[in-house]
C-alpha cells in the first residue's frame, strides 16, 4: 500500500530564489527555485529549512504554506495542490457562503 506524503505547516521567511542543491543522484550541484520557511514539526521544535518549488510558485514572507518531504531529492518541497483562499488570492473578492464580503 502507497502511503501518501504527509503535509507540513510552514511559514515563509524568504521569497522564491535561485539556490543551489545537491543532487543525490548524482551527487552535483544544481540550480533550483526554492524559499526559506520555518517549518511547524509535530514532534520537534520549529526548523527555518529550504524548501524546493517550481519557477510558477509565488508566495510572500510570513505567509503559510503546506510542504512534503521529497524522498529522492531528500530535501522539502512546496504542496502545490493545496490551494489558499483569501482576499488576495481571488478575483472579485472574497465571500462567505451566505454572501458576505469577507473582506
């Protein structure tokens, strides 16, 4: 049985830059896009770690996001299927279900 990757609370500290991560494969450097975020373990104390994610992810200092473990780069990655909705991240506004404006 295929158990699914667990996702983990992070907060931003850093926007998305250029980093360079070893690749375990082949055991040389690459450039990546990647964040700095602290990341909300369950059983250990708070971790500012680097955490990989494609040139299309945008995120902003202090925002949360959800994070993997990639196995076979053995670094963290962004969880881009969870999405986030707020003010900022929907077009036309943000409402509740009874037609409020969230905003």
């Amino acid at each position: 049985m295929i158990k699914p990757k667990e996702k983990v609370p992070a907060r931003v500290t850093q926007i998305v830059q250029e980093h360079t991560v070893i690749d375990p494969a082949n055991n040389q450097r690459s450039p990546q896009k990647a964040y700095r975020a602290v990341i909300e373990f369950v059983r250990k104390p708070p971790e500012e770690r680097v955490i990989l994610c494609s040139s299309l992810e945008q995120v902003e200092p202090d925002e949360t996001v959800f994070v993997s473990f990639h196995t076979g780069m053995r670094q963290y990655q962004h969880n881009s299927y969870t999405t986030v909705s707020d003010c900022q991240h929907c077009a036309g506004g943000f409402y509740f279900l009874n037609g409020t404006s969230a905003e």
